[in-house]
C-alpha cells in the first residue's frame, strides 16, 4: 500500500470519528434533556407528596392535642385510681368478697 492510499484511509477514519462523536454528542443532548424533564416532573410530584404529607402531619396533631385535651378531666380519676392506697383498698375489698 502506498503513503497516498494510507493517508486516505487515515482520514476517512479521523471522518468517521469525529462523525460518531458527534452522533454521540447529540444522543446525549436528548437524553439529557429527556431527564431533565422527567427530573423536573419528578421534583414538583415530590413537592406535591411532601405538602400533603406535611397536612396529614399537622391533622395528626391536631387530633392527639384534642384527645389528650378530652381525656383531661379522668387523668385526675386515673391517677387517683393508680394509687398504692387505692389499690391496696380495692385488694382488700376483693379478699372480703371471696371469704
């Protein structure tokens, strides 16, 4: 083969190349921008899930102040009732009981 031919070869190579890098280069641009999209898409769902669930955190809430705002007036009973007095007086009565 002759430096001619060789160099023509060699060219078309270094043609082909930077064609393929070039057909690459714009697959990557599309895919890219595909993701970006999608990523987009994704991040106001995100926010849109992450706002519901902040309103469901805060409803929770809400409800387990008024339960615990309910249940305040028997803490006193419930707490009277716990007592080691009372419970000794309660274990008392049910011994009498069984006799």
């Amino acid at each position: 083969m002759t430096a001619a031919i060789l160099s023509a070869i060699g060219i078309w190579l270094l043609v082909a190349g930077v064609l393929v890098i070039i057909i690459e280069l714009v697959l990557m641009a599309v895919w890219g921008l595909a993701m970006g999209r999608r990523m987009q898409a994704l991040s106001r769902q995100l926010s849109s899930e992450r706002a519901e669930l902040q309103a469901d955190v805060e409803r929770l809430k809400r409800a387990m102040e008024e339960t615990k705002a309910l249940w305040r007036p028997y803490m006193r009973i419930l707490r009277w009732l716990r007592h080691p007095l009372v419970l000794a007086l309660l274990g008392s009565y049910r011994r009498r009981m069984v006799q």
